[in-house]
C-alpha cells in the first residue's frame, strides 16, 4: 500500500481515532489504526480504531498509488504525524509490513500489521435515527454526563440514560450521590420512542468534536450499539446492557423551602472555597465539605480544613426557614458549572439531610422558551447533602 496525505488534514483525522485505540493492549490490531485505501488513485482512505467497546472511523480524501489494508500503531503514527512540517506525507507498506513515513526530509520506519487482522466491526447503521443541532445535544450531555462515575461496579452508573418518549429526549446521569436531568423537546415529535444506556467513555470523546454550532448530529440506534454521525466522524459504541432505576422517584415532588442566587456568583465562592476543601497536605488530598447557610437574604458559605478555612457572604432570595447545609464542595461546583447559561439558579431544599434539587429560575425557562437560539435544553440536577461534624 502507498498513499499520500495532506499533513493537517491526515492529523485532523488521527487525534480522536487515536483517543479512541488503546495504548496498551495485548494484540497489536487492536492498538493500531486501520487504513483501507481502495484502488482509485484519487480517493478517500478509511480510518477505523475499534477497542471491541467503542470506535470510530472517518475518510479522509488521500493520493492512493497503491491499494492496500493495514493496522498501524496509534499512539505512534500520530505522534509521527504531528511532529512532521506542513506538506504531504507518504505512507508506503513494504512487502515485510514495514511502514515508510516520509515528509519533505523528514523519514520514519515502523511496523504495521496486515488489515485481515483487524477486528471485525458491529454493522454501523440503526433502524431508529434522531436528528439534532451539535449545540443541542452538547448542552443534553454537560447537563447529564458530569453527575456519572468513571468505574462504578453498578454498571448503569457509568453511562448517560437516554429516554425518549412522546418527541422528547431525556438524558439522564447518577453515581448514586448526584442525579442530573436535561430534556429537549425534538423537532420531530414522531420520533420512535426508545431506552439505552450510552457509557459516559464514548460520550467522553465525541464531546471533544462536538460544537457550539446548528451542525447537525444524527444518533442511530441498533440492537446491541449506538451510532453516532457528526460531519465526517462516525462513533460506535456497545450499551450498557442493563435496566435503569426508576429515575422519576429520585427528586421530591415537594419542597419547603427556596432560594435564588446568582449562578456567576455562586459558583465563583464555591471555586474558591474548594481551595480549602480540597486541601493538600504532605502529598495528599484531603477533602471536607463545604457548608451552606441560607437565610432570608444571604447566603453564607464556609469551609473548615487542617489547613485552612474560608468564609463569604452573597445574596440570595429565600422564602421558608433558615437552613443550614453540607455538600461534598466538587459536587455542588460541577452542577452549578453545567448551569452555567443561566444567571440566576433557583435552588429547592426540605432539610438538612434531605438532597437539594437545582434547575433554572421560573424566568430563565421562559425565556428558554421563547428564545430562537437561547439553550433550549432545560434541566433538574439533585444533589444528596453531607453530614456536618457534631450533627
């Protein structure tokens, strides 16, 4: 196989297959990047990575002067490609399976594995597809996928929850102390409807691509997998094969008290507080709560550690009795950053030892409501408190 690449196009391609291919693994195939190039000398070169869980693949348009299919590492040919000056490169596979890089002076030879030996792909296509704009379903998983564990035992605290009924899509992520809820209603409100569990790892990567633009993402939905088409950029991944938790009973359908605080503000003394909160002493990290004291109108948060402390005042509206408050501090932060289009967040609470429910002023919803390219995704995030020292 011999083909030539334009250097930046080729890296643009290479950075997230190469996320994707593991770094580390037994069999070579696996770790490695498929090039399938065809026989038509002006055409496009197909790059796979598949890890058995999670893929991508994408073409990318290349001078074939010889057709061929090899897996070559990941890890290696992208810090090959990225280290080469502007121009074309050539990738020319011997008859030894030797890989010749080439870019103007600059020459690499690697190995390379034969492309039969590549693991065999789930077929990449769904019987039932939803369309959306990329900054939709970006604001649909930052207000989802923050509150999910990275290596729970409990499966299904791994992956994003996607319930879509009625034309609506529901995302849905928990780990068991925070719960995060956003809905967008669907413009085609006939879309079938459907229950997966996506794993947070791949969502994780296409993230990465994903922008703040009308672009338009299409999720395809098959048996055992769940695709995932963004401009030239195919992803693919296994579902979490488990049933999810009746999620609809987690947040009270009552609350005794409220309070609306700034989000800026709030979420500027929660940073600052996690200084304190997350303390490192000798070489490691130890962490308290943060404390919350809401009354009439201010809000008083504290922090208290081996190595410090800190205390600040802002205002807040609040209607109910004073109440006093702990969170873990990167809990609360995380949800009050995935809030961050709002200006003003209205805060539900019972008790001290009962979960608090943040989600958007009763203004901000109508304004999402009525705005062309306000974020039309609104949002419930719950939080379970922290029990304070003495109580």
């Amino acid at each position: 196989m011999k083909v030539i690449f334009d250097r930046d196009i080729l890296l643009a391609a290479l950075s997230p297959a190469a996320s994707i291919a593991p770094s580390r693994n037994t069999v070579a195939s696996i770790e490695g990047i498929l090039f399938e190039c065809p026989g038509d000398e002006a055409g496009d070169c197909r790059i796979t990575a598949y890890d058995m869980e999670k893929g991508l693949r994408t073409s990318v348009p290349a001078k074939i002067m010889s057709e061929g299919s090899f897996v070559i590492n990941g890890q290696k040919i992208l810090q090959i490609v990225r280290s080469m000056p502007q121009g074309e490169i050539t990738i020319d596979i011997d008859e030894r399976n030797r890989a010749k890089i080439t870019c103007g002076a600059s020459f690499f030879e690697i190995s390379s594995v034969g492309g039969e030996n590549f693991p065999a792909l789930p077929l990449l296509s769904g019987d039932r597809n939803y369309t959306l704009c990329q900054y939709v379903f970006r604001s649909l998983i930052s207000k989802s996928a923050f509150s999910i564990a990275q290596n729970a035992q409990k499966a299904i605290f791994n992956g994003v929850f996607f319930n879509i009924e009625s034309g609506k899509m529901k995302c849905i992520g928990c780990d068991g102390n925070r719960f995060a809820f956003s809905e967008y209603e669907l413009e085609d409100s006939s879309a079938p409807d459907a229950q997966f569990i996506v794993p947070g790892k791949i969502l994780s990567e296409i993230m990465k691509i994903v922008h703040d633009s009308e672009d338009e993402i299409t999720v395809s939905l098959a048996r055992k997998h769940v695709i995932f088409k963004i401009g030239e950029f195919t992803y693919f991944s296994r579902l979490i094969d488990s049933e999810y938790m009746n999620y609809k009973r987690v947040i009270p359908e009552q609350f005794e008290k409220t309070a609306y605080v700034n989000t800026a503000a709030f979420t500027a003394a929660a940073e600052r507080a996690s200084i304190v909160t997350e303390d490192k002493l000798g070489g490691s990290t130890s962490k308290t709560y943060i404390k919350l004291e809401f009354e009439e109108d201010i809000l008083k948060i504290s922090s208290v550690s081996a190595g410090g402390s800190v205390y600040e005042e802002i205002p807040c509206s609040m209607t109910g009795e004073p109440l006093v408050i702990a969170f873990n501090c990167r809990y609360l932060l995380d949800a009050l950053k995935a809030a961050e289009s709002d200006e003003t967040v209205k805060i539900s609470m019972n008790g001290p030892l009962m979960g608090i429910c943040i989600e958007a002023s009763e203004k901000e919803k109508e304004e999402k409501d009525e705005g062309e390219r306000k974020d039309p995704v609104h949002y419930n995030f719950f939080i379970m408190p922290t029990r304070m020292n003495g109580r």
